[in-house]
C-alpha cells in the first residue's frame, strides 16, 4: 500500500538539549504518513540513502503538526505529543513554497483522523492575505507569513509557543545559524565519539545488509532459535521480519552496553575470530570488524561509496 | 544475567507476553490486547473484555490526585487481592489479580471455555482467607509462576544495566492497575495499594463505568505528565472467530468483516509467537554474525559515523 501523503523535508534539531534554538540539518528527506494494521505510521525517510528514521506511530488526536511561527521563513514545523513531551521539528524542502500550507494541513488532518483524505481540509485563513482563501482551491500565490502571529490554526499556536525560539529570529539570525552550522563540519566532528552497535545494526542496516548480501543468510539461520516457522532457506523477505524484530535491537543493546561498561573478555573475541582487545569497547570492537573487511569486497564496496 | 535478589527478572509490558505468560500459567480462553482508545467502537471490536490494566508513568511535574474511590476489605467484598511485595512483578501481579477474579465459563465450543487453570486454582484454594499482603507472598514464592515470568526476561549472557534500554519500556518505570468488576461493581486492584479499591455498581455493561472511571483519573493528571497505556483482557479471538465464519447461515457482509479480523487475529499471534521465541533465547551469536558479515563486507565504516552523528542529532531533538 502507498503512503497516504509524503511531503519533501528535512529534519531540524535543537542545537543542545536544552536549546531553544532550532537548526535544520541540510539532508534531503521526505515526511511520509501509512496506515498499517490501522494504525498510523509516520516516519522520516532520506532521500540520499532511502533510510527510514524516526518511525512514529502515532494514534488519532495523540499529536499535532503545525508550522513554528518563530521561524521567518515560515518553513520550519513542529510535530508535537498532548501525550508526552516529544517533539520533533522539520522543514519543508520543496523548491517553492507554494503548498507548505496545505501539505502542513494535510500531516496535521491526518494525525487527527485516519480516514483523511489529503487535499480536502478547507485551508486557514491566512491573517497576511488581502483576499479570504476559496477553502481547498490551489493557490496563486503564497505571501511571506507575518511573523509570529501567522500560525497555522488556534490550537497550533499555543502548541508551539513553547516549543521554539523565545523571539522572531530576523535573517540576519537565521544566516548565522546556518554558517555556525556549516562551520560545525557536520559528519566530521563525531568522528571522536564511538557509533552505537543499535546504529550501526539498526533495521534499516540490517534490512540492507541482507538484501544486498543474501549469501549470509545460511550463516545466521542456524543460530536462531526453532520453533520460528522459517523455511529452511529463507529468502531476505522471509528473515527480515525476524532479525529487525525489537528483541533483536534489546540484544545489541545489551552488547553495546556490555562493551561500554567494562568490555568484554578477550577469550569471547578470539572465539568470534577478533583480537582479544577488540572486548576493550565499542570503538575497538568496530575497528577489529572493519578490519575483516575481505579484499574481494574492495570493488562492491567502491560502487557503494558512489550511491 | 544479573539476578535481581528477589529472584525476578524485569520483563517487559507487551500484550503478547501477557497472552502467552497467561497460557504457560495454564488459563484457558483469554488474550492481552493493546487498547488503543476507550471509545464505545473500539471496545466493541474486542468484547468480550473481561478486565482492564492501566498502566502508567510519571514523566515530571505534580503527580495529580491519586484516585477516587472507597477502600474495601478484600475478604469480605469476595474480591481476591494480592499486595506487590517484590520488584519487577508488578505486570505479572496486575495479570493475576484480574484473572484470579474473572470466573470461569463453560462453553461447548473448543477453545472458548474460560478456565484459570490447576496451577491457580491450587494457588487460590491454598489462600483462601489470607490478606493481600500474605497473598503477595504466596505468588513472589510460586516457583512456577517465578519460572514463567522469568523465562519472558530479556536474554542476555551480560549483566543487565536497564539503563542499556533507553528507547524501550521498561517494566519497572511502570504502575499497573487492573479494573475489573466482581459481582457487580467495579473495582481497582493496585497491588501497590493497601486494599481493593470500589468504584461503582456496574449496569449490564461494566466497561461504560470503567470507561468514566480511567477517564475521570487520566484527567486529574496535568497534561504531559503521565504516559499511559491499557491493556485489555478478552475472551480468546481466533476459536470464536473461526467457529462463527464456519457457520454457513453467517450473512456474506459478516462473512468479511469476521474474515479480515480472523486474519488480523491470525497475524498477531504469529508476530507475537515470533518475538516471543526470540525473547526465550540468546540472540548474540546472530548478533555477531551479522556484525562479521559487515565487516567483511565493508558495509559498515562510514554506517557507523554516519549514525552516531544521526543519533547525537536525535539526542539533540529528545
């Protein structure tokens, strides 16, 4: 079944816990909704390497989504719990801003009720237009959102007024933002902290290790318990469900956290084929791996590195 | 593992655990569902339902009004009760004082006799006139009831820190009360509580009182500050579904309804059966053929950059 909406995006985060200032992160992504086993699904996907991230399910009225109006631009939103103090902030990506606002109307009707149908929803009026929107009509054109007071509905902008910049951020603010950001290095400054094992073996990993490598499926079959109802050759499809099941990411949990918290013996590496230092942490754990890097898989994995 | 001195493990507060905890305790004809909203038409869906258990958390600020109510004596409201004396049993506890009180119910149909089982009956009968405290430690020292809820522990060779499960429930963090009524009247059973608490006589429909009750309590909460959930305790789906889509005067418009619910049922049990087998072993050599098989493979390097980066980010976020 297709996703019911998906909606071009980035992703933004509070620059430290608790910052009130919100920054977008320059990946290219998408906002999808899916009602599956009638619940809703809603996840952000990246358009540069297709994973999935931050797979919500959301139940009717649980949440809200709605445009931060602190945000001048008028393209940062904000998904929001009434049932906890989540919250997740986004930008939307396409090259026009024309149709922020339905797409923003559209997440938020869906969130509220299932059986939604996208582009049905009468619009709100925006306070910044001369003119009263014709409700459901394409519209012409999309003046800039006077700051602030532009929300997207009443009860969005109570939801947000806690949520994001104290102030209107001007232009000037927002540049700076974005050079700061830039000037961060994004990818290289993490490079000094150790990746967790329920990162570098998360679903989609695992999903697209053994698609692209179904070669070592016979491997791990028989490691995992009977009684599972497999075949005795699974195909990727068969075993997926089974390896990204939430006890799988409860086991690789508990490894990182073993690793982290004293390591492991240097006699349990050796038997895994590994040095014995590789028990001393999650860094020397995931060096001795990529060490086993086998030369064969040199060219596939140059081809990788161009995707 | 590292044993909790009491000897029970933490485990976690999923429906299917609960399904199947019941089954190996040996009550017959009764699931755990998921109950995602107490509107009339969802609760319709899932009737018959035999008992509620709210579970809840405080995540911060005041911890609103504990309950409505009038405390009642356990023995003479013929209401069975047993106090939580141990850790990590709260979820088990709740299970057992709901069932405990759902009378059995005889049924010419296989598979849709509701029976406590040998196991509890011989519980109950041995308990018979002690108080809720004494009842809670007849359960914490079942051997039986301590194998079973052990054996749905989350395995691992390791020293378990629950700190190691930042995105998952963790029992513990959680309260669980059971809603259920006993000869007319609604009751709640908080095993951290010292005695039953009544709630209302209970019209020919039970779960409209205890709908109002859990919503009057929900809303004593300030908003945002309890995480909450409920479970249902129903009459097993699948031997009633099954019977009624054999039966050949079921009207066609039935006939699919019932079918794609069958099936709903079906892939549930399937899914739960799956996850709890996965539970019962030790899942690290797959774990660590899967990590091998990435680093032959060259597929993990820059994954791992890639995500720590990704994950502070979400830290960021949280």
């Amino acid at each position: 079944m297709a996703a019911l909406i998906s909606v071009p995006a980035g992703r933004s985060v509070r620059r430290s816990q608790d910052s009130k200032w919100v920054d977008p992160l320059p990946e290219k992504g998408l906002i999808e909704m899916k009602l599956e086993d009638d619940l809703m699904h809603m996840w952000w996907k990246s358009r540069e390497n297709g994973a999935v991230e931050d797979e919500l399910i959301v139940f009717p009225g649980e949440a809200t989504f709605s445009r931060v109006g602190q945000d001048p631009s008028g393209r940062t939103h904000i998904l929001k719990f009434s049932s906890s103090d989540q919250k997740y902030f986004f930008w939307f990506q396409r090259a026009s801003k024309e149709g922020d606002l339905r797409a923003a109307v559209d997440i938020n009707e869906l969130l509220q009720d299932p059986t939604y149908r996208p582009g049905t929803a009468a619009l709100p009026e925006q306070p910044a237009e001369s003119f009263p929107p014709t409700p459901g009509a394409p519209r012409l054109s999309h003046p800039e959102p006077a700051p602030a007071a532009a929300a997207t509905s009443s009860s969005a902008s109570t939801s947000t007024a806690a949520a994001a910049a104290p102030a209107p951020a001007s232009t000037e603010d927002m540049a700076r933002l974005l050079v700061e950001w830039a000037q961060s290095g994004g990818l290289a400054s993490s490079q000094d902290e150790p990746a967790h094992l329920t990162d570098v073996l998360s679903p989609s990993n695992i999903t697209a290790l053994v698609t692209a490598h179904p070669g070592i499926i016979s491997s791990i079959k028989p490691l995992l318990p009977g009684g599972l109802d497999l075949p005795e050759n699974p195909s990727p499809q068969e075993i997926i469900p089974v390896l990204t099941a939430p006890q799988f990411t409860d086991a690789i949990a508990s490894l990182d956290n073993a690793l982290r918290s004293g390591g492991l013996p240097g006699g349990m590496m050796r038997e895994l084929g590994l040095p014995e230092s590789a028990g001393t942490g999650v860094k020397a754990f995931l060096d001795a791996l990529k060490a086993l890097k086998r030369p064969e898989a040199q060219g596939e994995d140059e081809r990788m590195d161009e995707d | 593992m590292a044993e909790d001195p009491s000897g029970w493990s933490l485990t976690e507060s999923d429906p299917q655990v609960f399904t199947q905890l019941l089954r190996e305790l040996g009550v017959k004809g009764l699931q755990v569902d998921d109950l995602y909203s107490l509107d009339a038409a969802t609760l319709e869906v899932l009737k018959p339902i035999h008992a509620l258990i709210f579970l809840f958390k405080y995540i911060g600020g005041d911890e609103g009004q504990e309950t409505s109510g009038i405390e009642v004596d356990p023995l003479e409201s013929g209401v069975w009760f047993a106090n939580q004396v141990i850790n990590n049993s709260c979820g088990t506890l709740a299970a057992l004082n709901a069932v405990m009180n759902i009378p059995s119910q005889w049924s010419e149909h296989s598979g849709e006799e509701i029976a406590l089982g040998s196991e509890l009956e011989n519980l109950r009968d041995f308990g018979a006139g002690m108080s809720a405290f004494d009842l809670g430690h007849v359960l914490s020292s079942s051997d039986r009831i301590r194998e079973v809820h052990n054996s749905f522990a989350r395995s691992s060779p390791f020293s378990m820190d629950p700190s190691a499960f930042p995105e998952r429930e963790k029992e513990d963090a959680y309260h669980f009360v059971a809603y259920l009524p006993v000869n007319g009247v609604l009751y709640e059973l908080d095993g951290l509580r010292r005695t039953p608490v009544m709630h209302a006589a209970v019209e020919h429909d039970w779960l409209v009182q205890a709908r109002e009750t859990i919503e009057a309590r929900i809303a004593t909460y300030p908003p945002g500050s309890v995480m909450f959930n409920l479970l249902a305790v129903r009459s097993a789906a699948i031997p009633r579904l099954t019977r009624l889509l054999n039966d050949p005067t079921l009207p066609a418009e039935s006939h699919m309804q019932l079918s794609d619910q069958l099936e709903y049922e079906n892939n549930k049990a399937n899914k739960g059966r799956t996850e709890n087998t996965l539970r019962q072993h030790n899942l690290l050599p797959a774990v660590f053929a899967m990590l091998k098989a990435m680093g032959e493979t060259g597929t993990l390097v820059d994954e791992a950059r890639v995500k720590g980066q990704d994950r502070r980010a979400r830290k960021e976020k949280e």
